[in-house]
C-alpha cells in the first residue's frame, strides 16, 4: 500500500520505506539507497518514475547502466510498489569442481573460443552491428518502412566511438562490449552514458530518423533516468511520428510538438510524456498495440509488434527466419528468443526463402533450444561457446555428469514449458502471428527492396515449426511430447 524497497543481506531480508525515494529518477534512486546503507558495494535493481506509473515498457535498471528491458518488469514492480531490491552477500558461491571450472574458463579465453567470433565487441560494441546490418538491408528506418538509412555512419560504431572515453566490461568478462560515452559541446553536451548500443541506435535512431549520435545519447540516458525499454520507446515515438505524419494525431495530442521524423527537438522531449503519461505519451504509455487501438483510423496498420512486444533491431522482409522467430517467441518479437540473422544475414543462407527455416530457428547456431539452455545457467548471449563446452561448464559448475544431449534436451524442456504457460493463458496460433506492415507493406531499399513476408509463405514455415516441436496445428504442445520431455 505504500513504496517500499526490498534489502536482503546474507540471506537475511527486510522490507524498507521507499517514500522519500518515490519519484526520484533509476540512477538518483540507486545512490541514494547506497548512500542510506552505508555501503558502495551494494547492489541494486530499481525502477524509475515509467515504472511508478506503470508505463507497459518500464524496465529495471540494474548498477546504473544495465537494464532488464523488455517487457515491462518495471511495471510489475511498480503495481506492487516495489522501488528497488538491494542486495549484499559475502558467503560465496560453493562449485563443487571448481578446479575444473577454472581450468576450462582459462582454456577457452586463452585459445579464442569465447572471443573468435565475437571480434565485433572488443573493437565497437554493439554499435559495430549496425553497419552491418545496414549492409544486409534490415536496418529499421522510419517505423519499419524502410530496410536502410541513408545517414547511418552518423549513427555507427565509428560515429559512437567519437564520444567514447573508455571501454567498459562487466566483471570478468573477455569481451568487454560496453562503451562509456561523453557528449563534450552541442546542446546535449554534459550526457554520460554506458552506450548507446546498437539497438537503440537502431529504434531510437534510424527508425525515427534521429542521425544525431549525441541527441541519441541523451535519448538512451533520458530512457535510463525514467526507467523506460529504449527499443520499445524508440518504437512508440516512430509510430507516433508516422501518425501525426499521417494527420491521424495533431499537435493538440502532442503537447505542441511537432512531431515528425527527424525531429530532434520533439524526439526529446517524447521519453518524458511516456514515462509521467502525459498528452500522448499517456497513450503510448500502453504500448504500440493498445496506442493504435485508441488512435484508429488504420493505425494498427503501421503498428508493428507481436504479441503486443515492439520490433528489436532487425526488419524481418530481409530475414524471413526472423520473422518466425518474432511469431514463435513466448514473449511477442523478440531478439533475445532465436537470431536466424546470425545465419541469413551475416553467414550464408538465403534471407528469403522458407527451406528450412523453422529447423533454424529452434535448432540453429542461436536458435531457441541453444537460447533455453544458456539462460538456465545464467551465461551472458555474446559468449559464443557452442553446446559441447556449455555442457562442459555446466558439468564442472554443478557437478553433474551432463551430455551434449542432456543440455540439448534441458533446452527442449524449458521452451515447452514456458509454451505450457502461455497455452494456459489462452495463446494459440492466432497469436503466432505477424503485423499488418510485414505482411503487406513492400520494404523499401536494401537487398529486401520490394520484399513483404507473404502469409502463405509464414503459414508453411509455422506448420513446420509446429510439426518439429511435437505441438499441434493450434500451437499446443501435443500429450505424446509433454511425455517424451518428461513434463507430465
């Protein structure tokens, strides 16, 4: 009933008054809770003002500059006036073959297994993709309409690096893929942030037509202080921006702003009214989906989201793995679910035809299964191990005798038990779907110039899906399978 924050410390827990820190912005919050207990070695997950006033694309921030972003957890913790979780704990962690951990650790980061292939964080970051993905077509620009940005070495690793003041790593790590930044002159100068990383170039630049790589910084900093998903808000103000361009929306709806693509001094002002749910930040507040629903007049046309999540990086007209991996994703469009980019765009296959592309997306190089079973060991997305020294980790962290098929088959096991979830709750293939946009909208310029993801091409992809993974033609996974995987 009232705003509180959770300490726990030593595995000793305790419910705090959050009232004086109701309010404050992510990073105030978080020093002022170190501050209050006395110690800098404390660790907080906090939200921000979009989180109090459950805004669906609140996110958590978590030591100042990472974010749990998608999805609106922040908007969990606010319906239940939770501000912040602190955490300290000095007992360990007990691995029972701790030598061999090690030793193994050692072994891949010295032989380049971890690092080979990810050759793009030690030099640019994330922001080294977007070249990249510019080249193969798929880069979001103006809401989705177009697979290329004309000013995108304004916004690429190069342009990034021209604010950089250090490389950044979390503890550990071989990598090292963050970047710290400093706007030194201009209007946003004074603006330090760990970023911005590729994709909120992407949806707070390209596809909003921003090619200002400060006022971008300000934007990911402004998005932090509020607690707001940068993609999804990059996302909302796009479509906002094709809206008032389409004369569905006005300047009576926008606070006055004048609000067109490109539009750096409207751009900046948007994060604020979503966040404090103001003039049409209130609508967008909901999300895409619902945004369009109150608009009407043919917006859910250009709305593009799945499952009511906002399109990441990566134009699926150039992908068409992708967007079956959007559709099949538990949560809507996803890039944290299955990346056949990975293999459509940067390696070999065709982008565009439909042979064997569910196979990818479940089984490929970072495909749904692999996903699954890196999440249940807590390993970081980029480090590209593979599933032979996964179960090699696992085995030396847990003490288990744990296969290559054993890793596979946990894999397996979690993707249909979160579907299990979700069938619980109603969803069935109607929901494995795609926006409007993708379905019908030709992509303009790129290698997918002309390209849409037609529906007879997307329905054969999807009865193949759901004939590998055991589930039946509505999605649902079948008796027989639940029973293979051990689940009933």
């Amino acid at each position: 009933k009232k705003p509180v924050y959770l300490w726990i410390k030593d595995g000793k827990s305790e419910i705090r008054d959050a009232k004086h820190l109701w309010g404050l912005d992510s990073l105030e919050t978080e020093k002022r809770i170190k501050e209050e207990l006395g110690d800098e070695e404390v660790k907080v997950a906090v939200i921000g003002p979009a989180g109090e006033n459950l805004v669906k694309t609140a996110c958590v921030t978590v030591d100042t500059y990472r974010q749990a972003g998608r999805g609106g957890a922040g908007a969990v913790m606010g319906a239940k006036n939770l501000k912040a979780i602190a955490i300290r704990g000095h007992q360990g962690v007990k691995v029972p073959n701790i030598e061999e951990f090690i030793k193994l650790t050692k072994e891949l980061t010295k032989n380049d297994v971890v690092i080979e292939d990810n050759l793009w964080a030690k030099t640019d970051g994330t922001p080294g993709f977007l070249q990249m993905v510019q080249e193969g077509g798929i880069l979001p620009t103006r809401n989705f309409q177009m697979g290329v940005f004309e000013h995108a070495n304004e916004i690429d690793g190069d342009a990034v690096k021209k604010i950089l003041v250090r490389r950044r790593a979390c503890y550990g790590c071989p990598l090292g893929c963050g970047n710290l930044t400093q706007v030194k002159e201009g209007p946003f100068a004074g603006t330090v942030i760990e970023g911005p990383d590729y994709e909120t170039l992407a949806l707070g630049g390209s596809n909003c037509y921003i090619h200002d790589v400060a006022a971008i910084a300000k934007y990911n900093l402004l998005c932090d202080k509020l607690g707001l998903d940068t993609i999804s808000t990059g996302d909302a103000i796009a479509f906002a921006m094709e809206c008032f361009e389409k004369g569905l929306i006005t300047k009576e709806d926008t606070n006055g702003l004048e609000l067109t693509f490109g539009n750096v001094e409207a751009y900046i002002e948007m994060p604020n009214l979503i966040a404090h749910r103001k003039a049409i930040g209130d609508v967008l507040a909901e999300g895409v989906r619902k945004a369009a629903e109150k608009i009407g007049k043919g917006a859910d046309r250009f709305a593009v989201q799945v499952k009511g999540l906002e399109f990441p990086g990566y134009e699926p007209r150039g992908s068409i793995g992708m967007s079956l991996a959007y559709a099949t994703s538990d949560r809507g469009a996803c890039h944290m679910r299955s990346w056949p980019v990975n293999d459509e765009v940067f390696g070999d296959m065709d982008p565009f035809t439909t042979e064997g592309k569910a196979e990818l997306v479940i089984n490929g190089s970072i495909g749904q299964n692999l996903y699954c079973a890196k999440w249940s060991l807590v390993v970081c997305d980029f480090y590209a191990i593979g599933w032979e020294n996964i179960a090699r980790l696992a085995s030396a962290a847990t003490g288990w005798k744990l296969s290559v098929d054993d890793m596979k088959l946990i894999g397996e096991r979690i993707w249909n038990l979160i579907r299990m979830f979700n069938v619980r709750e109603g969803f069935t293939r109607k929901d494995d779907t795609l926006p409007y946009r993708i379905a019908n909208d030709p992509l303009k310029g790129g290698k997918a110039d002309g390209h849409v993801v037609k529906p007879e091409d997307f329905n054969k992809m999807l009865d193949e899906y759901y004939r590998l993974r055991g589930w039946d033609k509505e999605g649902r996974p079948t008796k027989e399978k639940l029973k293979q995987l051990n689940l009933v």
